[in-house]
C-alpha cells in the first residue's frame, strides 16, 4: 500500500475549506437544519444544507451554467483538493491524473423535476436539457472536463460505504505507472423528496439533533456537499490499510460486518472516526468497537453535519487526516454517555493512526486506515 | 499462488480468463438461446408495453418477456418485493454459477446507469398523485443500483466487496475492464464482473427528448440511420487467474487481452466528431494486449445508430483497423445501456466459441461518409481468434475490451 493523501477539500453544511470547517467542528458547531418545504402541497422537511456564499466562486466553466447542484458541489472539492496539492508545491501532470467519482444518490433535484414533468404532463413535455444532468456520471464529465482528465474517469455508486470503495479503486489505480495522481470525489444533493424518501424508509428523524450511539436510535438528518481526496504518491498522510469490506443482507447483520473490517483495521493506538447516525448503523459500530477497539477515542461528524450518504465516507477521511495532523479530534455533540465508548465532549488526543469505519444504509460497510 | 510477469515495472501481468458466463436479454435466457437468436438474426425490437409511450416518437424497445423473466416472482414474498432488475441478475448468475459452481469471486465489479429506476419512478408517481404509499419502503429500499446486484450475490451467498460502476452507457465495459485489472495485476484471482439495466421510463422518455431514440428501425452504420431503441438485460462473466482456472480444471471459454478507457471533453452527451475519444480507448486496449491492430478480427461495434456517434466510431475504426468486420447487435437488442458491454462482450465470446460474425441486421445501404466492412443482416461463418468490443457513453466516456478465444 503506497498511496498518500497529496491534497483534500470539502464543501459541508458548515462551509467550505478543510481548515475552515475543521475549526468550526473543534469549536463544537453545528450546522443548523433548514427546512425544505415540498414544490407542492404542505409538508416540511429538515435537512442540512450548503450554505449559497461557499459555491460562488468556481471558476466560470461553460460545463457548470446549467449543472445541478451536486456538480458544483463536486467542482468544489475537486478543485480545492487540487489546489491544495499545488500550493504543497506538487506538479500534477493532467495526463496522468484519473479521477472516480462516488456517488449514493445522485442529482435527485434535475432528475425530478425531469420526471415530475412527465407525470404532470406527458413525455412530450420532458425537458432534454434535465435529462442528460440525471446520469449519474454527469458531475464526473463536468469535473473531467474543466480538469481536462482524458483519461480514467470512474462514476462509482453505492450507499455511505462508497467513499471507502472509490479510495479502493484509486489506490489500485495509483500502483500501475499510468497514474500519478487519482482524484477521488464524493458529492450528495440534498431535496425534499430525498427527504420523503429517507423518512418513509424510517431512517431519519423530524429534527435534529442527531442522536448518536443510542440504545433505540430516533433517526438521522440528511444533509449535502461534497468531499474530495487527492491521492498520489507523496503526502503528509498515509492510507495504511483499506478494507473494502462487504456486504450485509439484514440490518441486523451489519455488526459482524462491521466487526470483521474492524479487527482487520485495528490499532489500540489509534483514534476512530465512525458513521454512527441515530440509525441502526449506531448498533453495528457501537458493538464492533467494544468488541475490537474499547479504549480508543470515537468521534463521528453526523450530528455536525448531517448524514449526506454518498459523500459522508470522504468527510469521514477528512476529518481522519486532519485529526493526525492537528493530533486531535473535535468534541462529540449528542453522543450517548451510555454507550461504553470513549466518547468525548471537548476536543481529545487522536492517536497515531485514525480508522474510518463506513456502514452503509443500504447493505454495504467498508473501512480504512491512516496514518502520518 | 499464480505466477505472473512483471508489467510496468511495478505491477504483475498475468493473463485472465473467462471461466463462466451467464446472459438474459431479449435474444433468450441463457447461452444457448442467446447464440441461436445471435445466429437467426433475430429482431428482438417491438413494442413498448410496460409503460405508455403514445407520447414519445419511438415506441419500441426490445424487452424481456415478464412471463419468463418473474416466474420465481411469486415463490416468496421476498422474491415479489425485488425489482426486476434483480431478477435478470439472478438469472444471470444463476447460469453462470450452475456452468462453475467453484468459482468463488473475492469482489463484484458490475456496470449499470439506472439500478431499480422503476420503483423511483412508481413512488415519483405515487407521491405526486396522492395515492397508495404502502409499498414506498420497499420502492426506496430496492431502487439504487447497488441492490439488484446485493439481491444476486445474497442468492449466492456471496458477501465480498462490491463495486457498481455507473460510467453510463460504458458502464457494463468499465466494469469489465476494471475487473481485468484486478486480476491481471494479480491482486485478485477471481472476479465476477459484467453489468445491467432494465427498461424504464424516466430514462426511455430522457432518450425520446434528446430526439436520440428513433421511431423507426434501428440500423447501425446505415446511410439512413436515424437513432438508437433501447433494450435491457444482463450478462455476468467470471473472470479468473488463467493459471489458477487451470489448476482448478476450470473451462477456459475466452481470455481478456486488453482493456481502454478514454474520457472525452467535447460535450456531456454527443462525441468529439473527430472520433478521437474512441480511438484513444481502442488503442489502449490494444496497447495494454500488446497486440497491434491487424490482429483483431473483428470488432463489436458501440454502434447505437444515432448519426453522431455512428460517425465518430465508424472513423476511428477505420483509421485504426482499416477492413476489419464490424457489426453492431444493438439493431437486434436495442441498446441496454449499462448492461450493453457486458452483453455484447457475451455475444464476442460466443462468436469465438462458435466460429462466426454476429450480424448487423436493419442495413440497407453503406454510408458513404464511413468505409466499414459491415457485417450486414445475416451472421456469417469466420475464423476469428481477437476480438473488440465498444461501448461509449454519456459524459464522454469510452470503453474497449480486446478478447481472445481460448487461451493458448
């Protein structure tokens, strides 16, 4: 294993900018929800958004006139994990830069109104301009083409576990020689009718906060943004070990799942940064750290940010990388206190390796290493 | 554990075999049935009935019957909640695991574009109309595209990691591709790959909008042509270290020589003209088979019909492999999009195994803008050793796999 993390950016419900976002979670911030209301009819949603001020100032691209939400969102990172690698004084020659792209849910919003347009009127009415920004792979063109990639370009879909599979792939990628540098990004956009969906799947709550570790989980609170991770061969920060995991066919079995990437990753020195959400997840780490890691310190950035599914992985590795180089991790806001974790309320040591564990809503956990 | 050669300097080169296969299209369910239609030439294009399309242009697809594809449907209350998607993966894998029961795969990598899109479309409509909600859990549950391929693997027992490459209409190649990689590099000695879609309607109407799909017949190639009809299904193939599918006395059906992958910039949804982002994945995959390109004998065109797509790939095909037979059996399935690759790179297998070109069918007159040896209308008899299979996709991506028959 020989990939490092060369650059990273992130756009969050709590702004954009890895330093930026970084201090507000050591500062105990949350992100305010904000209620989506329902292009038609009464009912409300809660959700964590990106604030408008953190997407204004991407570069004017043709690719990102008419682009969704989750492109910009992508672009975001994307560029901002690039330009960290460049002010680091790393040289990325284009032509050996490939780039995946991971992804759960996709432009819910285009692909709506796309089909809300069909249902309210006929296929004559269907838009072919919405049509082509419903791909999954769109926001990868988008970036693919501002970046000027080429080459490999890989849109990877799953649930929260697909961060971790994109980091896989990227790190397999990086050990032949036609890769220098992989851009691994992750984007979700959050819209009422993902909310209806997550809520009638009862996997979320009314209104934060997010609970986390709880003995009966009360659901979780969906949230958007994007994160990003240049992978290369020089960098700060190590990725040690990936376990790309597998899947679980009930809820009831994520644990072992999850327990297996653990023992595989484990480290009694080293920190965890976990995707416990208020859902049945919670139980699944809660149960696989006692198990494997007792004493290490436990932090998970949902409460802060929100659950936003296909990008929370990336987040997760964010803050993992930022832990070992800060050597701490930020407060745990509405963890229980009775969960026999180490759960901390201020600001805590790291350790001297960091484990992301991500167990997916939708039968798949994967998990990785890093280390300085 | 295998031997390889060294590649690249820093990673192994070993060779990959297809040990197994499985396939559900509209040509028939299964190896057999698939290669008879492959043989008769069979138009498997009709008409649209699983959703109102009075209002589209085109109003064909070619499909597969529900009759057959959801007679297990009613076995279990388990089976009735899955999407159709997962019964077309199971059938899949199910005759490619009844062809090897020993293959055990260490991780999944299949291609799709839209998962279980049609339970997204039944809970849209259902939310919007103010009606029944009741199945909604099971809509959202089963609708992303990970699930069909998570419902097959459960049937199998199989719970090694999985990989869902959603790169649009190259999915099913990519997802070949990548496959190939892993075990090539000898990071993995047994990989089940390939890809899938089914029918819907957000997408059938999404290709009526772009005026992409037509409302006449599908003729690659032709002078006439006039667009794409889609098509659905899956195809699943097991990829294994040849020295190790050897040990094992596994049959070698095919060997993966190469594979390429280009991104073109041009445009989200039409190809550079000059056909440069087809070229450059066809000469990778050339490049990564160490083979040049009068070796290849024939080539399994992307070949969608639509006139711009039909024109950059019929240019760079004849640039890079001058006369080489090239047919497009999209005229015959329509176009399944993520499945697409995985499909058509079954259909090489079969034409390697059996010894002939599958047909272009629909093609009445050459177009005098591309000079390709069209293998038209009628399979033909040929001694064909190398392979290409094509798929290109929305977002400018482009994918090439290079297959030989039987490993030597």
């Amino acid at each position: 294993m020989s990939s490092r993390i060369s650059g990273m950016g992130w756009i969050t419900p709590l702004g954009r900018g890895v330093d930026k976002v970084w201090n507000r979670l050591l500062h105990g911030d949350e992100s305010p929800a904000q209620t989506i209301s329902r292009d038609e009819g009464n009912e409300t949603y809660q959700a964590f958004l990106v604030p408008a001020e953190a997407v204004r100032n991407l570069p004017p691209h043709s690719r990102l006139r008419r682009a969704s939400a989750i492109s910009r969102f992508a672009a975001a990172a994307g560029l901002d994990a690039i330009a960290e690698a460049t002010s680091m004084g790393l040289k990325i020659d284009v032509a050996k830069l490939a780039l995946i792209f991971a992804v759960s849910n996709g432009g819910v919003i285009y692909t709506k109104r796309f089909y809300h347009g069909i249902v309210e009127s006929g296929a004559q009415s269907a838009s072919p301009l919405l049509f082509p920004e419903t791909v999954f792979n769109a926001p990868a063109s988008h970036l693919a083409a501002i970046l000027g990639v080429e080459g490999a370009s890989y849109t990877i879909v799953g649930d929260g576990a697909v961060g971790i599979l994109g980091i896989k792939m990227a790190s397999d990628l990086l050990e032949t020689n036609a890769v220098d540098y992989c851009l691994v990004v992750a984007a979700e956009e959050a819209d009422w009718v993902l909310c209806d969906a997550y809520s009638k799947w009862r996997l979320t709550r009314s209104s934060p906060p997010i609970e986390v570790f709880l003995d009966r989980p009360h659901g979780t609170i969906l949230s958007e943004g994007a994160g990003a991770v240049l992978l290369g061969r020089e960098g700060a920060l190590q990725v040690d070990a990936i376990n790309a995991g597998g899947n679980f066919a009930h809820q009831r079995n994520a644990g072992e799942v999850v327990e297996r990437i653990l023992w595989d990753l484990r480290d009694q020195n080293g920190c965890i940064v976990a995707s416990a959400n208020g859902t049945f997840v919670d139980l699944a780490e809660r149960d696989a750290i006692k198990k494997q890691m007792p004493h290490s310190p436990v932090y998970t950035p949902k409460p802060a940010i929100g659950e936003s599914v296909g990008a929370s992985a990336l987040w997760q590795v964010i803050i993992a990388g930022q832990a070992l180089v800060k050597g701490q991790l930020p407060p745990m806001a509405h963890g229980s206190t009775d969960a026999g974790l180490r759960l901390s309320e201020t600001a805590s040591r790291s350790g001297s390796s960091a484990i992301v564990l991500a167990c997916g809503l939708n039968q798949q956990a994967a998990g990785l290493r890093l280390s300085t | 554990m295998s031997s390889c050669n060294a590649f690249n300097g820093t990673s192994k080169n070993c060779r990959v075999a297809v040990v197994a296969a499985g396939i559900v299209s509209p040509l028939g369910f299964g190896l057999a049935e698939t290669l008879q239609a492959l043989r008769n030439a069979t138009d498997c294009i009709a008409a649209v009935s699983r959703f109102d399309v009075a209002s589209c242009r085109c109003k064909t697809a070619a499909q597969i019957p529900d009759q057959r594809l959801l007679a297990n449907r009613e076995n279990s209350r388990k089976n009735a909640r899955l999407h159709r998607a997962s019964h077309m993966m199971i059938a899949a894998m199910t005759e490619l695991f009844d062809r090897d029961p020993e293959f055990k795969p260490e991780v999944t990598v299949i291609g799709t574009t839209s998962g279980g899109m049609s339970f997204g479309e039944d809970y849209y409509r259902a939310l919007h109309r103010h009606q029944n909600l009741r199945r909604s859990p099971e809509w959202i549950a089963n609708y992303p595209p990970q699930k069909p391929v998570l419902d097959a693997l459960k049937v199998f027992e199989i719970s090694s990691p999985c990989f869902v490459i959603a790169n649009a209409c190259a999915s099913g190649t990519n997802a070949i591709g990548r496959a190939f990689e892993s075990v090539r590099s000898g990071k993995c000695q047994r990989v089940l790959t390939g890809g899938y879609d089914a029918l819907s309607e957000l997408v059938f109407v999404g290709f009526d909008s772009l005026q992409a799909a037509t409302p006449e017949k599908c003729r690659p190639f032709d002078r006439d042509r006039t667009g794409m009809v889609l098509g659905e299904g899956a195809a699943v193939l097991a990829l294994e270290n040849l020295e190790s599918a050897k040990e094992r006395g596994a049959k070698i059906i095919g060997e993966i020589l190469g594979y390429g992958i280009s991104t073109d910039n041009h445009h989200l949804t039409q190809p550079d003209p000059s056909g440069s982002g087809p070229r450059r994945a066809m000469e990778l995959a050339l490049q990564s088979a160490n083979c040049s390109p009068d070796k290849v004998d024939y080539i399994n065109a992307h070949g969608t019909a639509t006139p711009f797509n039909d024109a950059a790939e019929g240019k760079a095909i004849s640039e890079l492999f001058g006369n080489v037979p090239v047919s497009s059996t999209k005229s015959m399935i329509g176009h399944s999009l993520g499945a697409a690759g995985a499909i058509e790179a079954v259909v090489c297998l079969l034409a390697l195994q059996s010894q002939f070109l599958p047909p272009n069918i629909n093609f009445r007159a050459s177009d005098p803008g591309l000079v390709l040896n069209i293998v038209a209308n009628e399979s033909r008899d040929a001694k064909i050793d190398i392979v290409l299979s094509n798929s290109f996709g929305f977002g400018g991506t482009n994918a090439s796999v290079l297959i030989r028959k039987v490993a030597a």
